[in-house]
C-alpha cells in the first residue's frame, strides 16, 4: 500500500489517470481537464507516472507535431479502484470540505458521467 500511496498519493496524480480513463488525451487537454494545475507540475506529474509505468507519452507525428498521453494495461486496471474510491468519498466524506470542488467536476466529466452533483 505505500507503493500505491507514495504514487497516488501526491496532488493531481490520482485526477490525471482519472482522467486519461475515458481514453489518450493530448497535453494541452489535461492541463484543461485539471484545473488549478501548472503545465510545470503536470509535465513532473505525467514524467512520474510514465517511470511507474502506468501512462505512455507517445508522439502524433504532425503537422503540428503533437504529444499524447495513454494509460498503460496497468493504468487502465486503476479505473475500477479509482471509482470505488470515488464512490466512497462521495458517501462518507460528503461533509468535509467543499461538496463541489473543482477537482471533483473535472473527474466527473472526464468519466463521463454529466451529474456533477453540483
């Protein structure tokens, strides 16, 4: 588990897979997908997730020359953890904190689900 922690656990990493479940995504999209995150942090943040081998950056040969991100088998093996958690916030840290923060939209819609529970 501190593995997972240690990885996860850091601000933005969990949102980013969230994010790239619904498919590849190019960088300009996460960093829209993800607010409050800076292009720096987001570059460290893919950059880590591409050494745990969970996200794949690969290069759309242009014109323009673009890169996308993906999420690894591994990656993609997360989503049904990353919506039990979901699920579990939801039900019992309800109260704590804003009910409808940024963070939580941004992950709705990248899953697609339209109810923001806003």
């Amino acid at each position: 588990m501190t593995l997972v922690f240690n990885l996860l656990g850091k601000r933005w990493t969990g949102l980013i897979v969230a994010v790239l479940i619904p498919g590849p995504a190019h960088f300009a999209d996460l960093r829209r997908a993800v607010p409050g995150i800076s292009e720096r942090m987001l570059s460290d943040r893919l950059t880590e997730l591409a050494g745990a081998r969970l996200v794949v950056r690969e290069v759309d040969e242009g014109p323009p020359l673009r890169v996308r991100y993906r999420l690894t088998e591994a990656g993609e093996a997360l989503g049904p953890s990353l919506a039990s958690l979901g699920d579990w916030a939801e039900q019992y840290l309800e109260n704590v904190g804003s009910p409808c923060t940024e963070a939580r939209a941004a992950v709705r819609r990248a899953t697609g689900d339209a109810d923001t529970g806003c």
